[in-house]
C-alpha cells in the first residue's frame, strides 16, 4: 500500500476506534462556535482554552451578542488568556460579520482568510469543520506527526520547510472526509505522537514510522532558529488618593496591549527598588507640577510569570498619595469598585490578590482573579 494511503487510513481507523479525546467543540458544527474555539486556540493549550471557550459561549451564546457587546467587557471575559490582539479581533470580526455581512459567516476558504486573526490554519480548521471543504490543517502538532512518520529533515519554522509540509499535509488529506481527518491528525499529534514522550509502544503506525524505525523519534522535526528570550523588570506603582488608584492603559503594540495597569517604569535588569521609587515617583509629580507629599505603605514581593519569548517580573509599590492635592493627569483614577470591571494582566491580578488593596485599608474589594 502506497505510504500516504498507510498513514490516512491507520490515522482514520485509530480516530475511529480507539480516539477518545473530549473537547467541548469537537463535533461542533455551528461555525459561530467553531471559529470562537479555533481564535481561543491560537497560541493556547486546549486544556487552558475551554474554561474560556464555555466562559465566552455563556456569555455570548450568538455572534450577535459578541458583536454587541462593549470592547472592555469582552476582554475581562479574555483577561489570563494572553495574546490580546485575538480578543480584539474577535470583537471586530463579530462586528463585520453582524452588521456588514448581515450575520452571514463567510463559507469559502479564501473569504474566511480575510476574516481578521484567521490565517492559513484557521481558515483550514474552520473551512473543513463547518463546510466540509477539502483544506488540510498545519500546524505545530501537524508538523511533528508528519516529519516522525515520513522522516521530513526540512525546518519547520524555514519558508521552504513549510511549503513542503503544507503539500504533503494536502496530499495526505482524506477529501471524502476533511473534517474528521483533521480532527484525527490534530488529536493524535496532541496525545499519541506528543513532543516530548509519545507513546510509541501503542502506536499504530509504528511498523512503518521512519523516526521510530531510525531511532529518530527525539530528532525531529528539526527547529532553524533557536526562540530569543529576554528578561523584563517591571516596578507597578500602586497609587493612592482619596480611595482612589491611579490605572492607564497599555495603548503600545506589546505584551497586554489594551488592558488596564498601574502606572510603572520598566527595566532590563532587577533594581534597587529604593532609588527607583524615588526617582520615578519625583518624575511623575514633576511632569504635572505637584509638590504632593506621599507615603511609601508597601513593597510586594516579586512574582514572575513566564510569557512565550519572555520572563517578566513585577514588583507593586504601594504609595499613598496626600489627600486633598491635585491629582496626576494622565492616569485615570478609579475607585475598587470601578477597578473589578477592568480588565488586568493576570500577573497584576495576582499582585492585586496579593494584599495590595488591603494594605490601603480598602480590603473589602480585592479584585477576584477571573482566571
Ligand atoms: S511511532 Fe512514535 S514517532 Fe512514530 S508516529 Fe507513532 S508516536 Fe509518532
């Protein structure tokens, strides 16, 4: 038997029999839903995404309802996910599909690639799920089952890498049945055929996997570029007037981009809290012309919290500002009360569990971590 029909059909045949991976949005054929768990699964873990895919469906059952939803509250309903740019996406495709294309989903591949956040593989996800459209997925769980099984060298991450998994992904795809195929390829990469430990003993396509029968399970598939990591240090400062906390929000194209944070200062190596404070704090009152006394109530402890290409460590300094003086212009103040409905980072969700509110005495509005 010709290889690729080997792999298609003990693919299939384990998908079948033996496949028993449960995911809320497996089988799903409403497109509304298929897309909201395909956007959530970009960048995430299935076990991470449905607590926030049955969060989103609660709250928004129809697209319409996203659609009409304000931009804050759907990223509170996002905030601990990361990668904030697919909330807003979201938010924008809902809006195009209700109120430009009159609640129609787009239904061929080429026009649901338009769609803002769907690229290659979603377009292929959603077009073989809710349309039967012969389109084969690829992505990270695609490119190891495939480069094991065939012995692909190529990189996966280089242009050319990607082309030829992309062309053997199609030629292995099974055109009478897309939706399940992809179904099988994606669920087999994640529990048989895992990075690290797949369970090769059960497997049934062991007899005629090249990494197994070549002792190069461990080898492939091959990186190009070793991922950079860099180290941030960030010092929030928790400000204080009149019950009221100083917020702003992260307008850059960076980490959080549209969420909520205190005013702070960044570093690329750890500081001296003491002399930064003084220093960052003098700077602000400086910029808005106030000679406003304020009291230091507090230091966290450093929590860290580690991001895909980076490690970011954060420090709150809790400060209480004099009362009764002008306030800092260009933060917003907001009371406990106001500060639950905005959406944080969850690093800075777990610095406000940390006590910080209580250390001002304003303990009975802890902002509940969502996630
Ligand atoms: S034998 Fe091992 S490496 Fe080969 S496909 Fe099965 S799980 Fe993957």
């Amino acid at each position: 038997m010709d290889i690729k029909k080997y792999f298609r059909k003990q693919l299939l045949d384990w998908h079948f029999t033996a496949n028993n991976r449960q995911l809320p949005w497996k089988e799903e054929k409403n497109v509304y839903r298929i897309w909201l768990s395909e956007i959530i699964l970009q960048q995430t873990r299935a076990g991470q995404g449905m607590k926030y895919y049955e969060r989103f469906i609660k709250a928004y059952p129809t697209i319409e309802k996203l659609a009409k939803a304000p931009l804050e509250e759907v990223y509170k309903l996002w905030e601990g996910l990361g990668y904030y740019n697919r909330c807003k996406n979201l938010h924008n495709t809902a809006q195009k599909i209700v109120f430009e294309l009159k609640g129609k989903f787009p239904h061929t591949y080429e026009t649901i690639l338009e769609l803002k956040g769907v690229g290659p593989y979603t377009a292929a996800a959603i077009s073989s799920f809710a349309f039967g459209l012969p389109y084969a997925v690829v992505d990270g769980n695609v490119f190891r089952v495939l480069s094991r099984f065939f012995g692909v060298d190529d990189p996966v991450d280089a242009a050319k890498g990607k082309q030829i998994f992309q062309q053997l992904a199609e030629e292995c795809l099974d055109e009478r049945n897309p939706a399940a195929y992809n179904q099988a390829i994606m669920d087999f990469g994640a529990v048989v055929c895992k990075p690290d430990l797949p369970d090769c003993t059960n497997c049934v396509m062991q007899k005629k996997c090249f990494a197994f029968q070549q002792e190069a399970v461990a080898l492939l598939p091959v990186k190009e570029k070793k991922t950079k990591q860099r180290s941030r240090w960030f010092l929030f400062y928790v400000l204080e007037q009149n019950g009221t906390i100083a917020v702003q929000k992260r307008t850059a194209k960076d980490v959080w981009a549209n969420l909520y944070q205190f005013p702070n200062e960044e570093y690329t190596e750890e500081k001296t809290w003491k002399q930064a404070v003084k220093k960052d704090v003098s700077k602000w009152l400086q910029v808005n012309n106030i000679r406003s006394t304020h009291q230091i109530v507090s230091i966290t402890k450093p929590l860290k919290q580690q991001l895909s290409h980076q490690t970011i460590y954060a420090t709150a300094v809790l400060i209480s500002l004099k009362k009764n003086e002008k306030k800092i212009k260009h933060f917003e103040w907001k009371s406990v009360a106001e500060l639950q409905h905005l959406p944080f980072p969850k690093i800075l969700n777990d610095l406000l569990n940390a006590k910080i509110l209580q250390l001002f005495q304003l303990n009975d509005a802890v902002i509940k971590q969502k996630t």
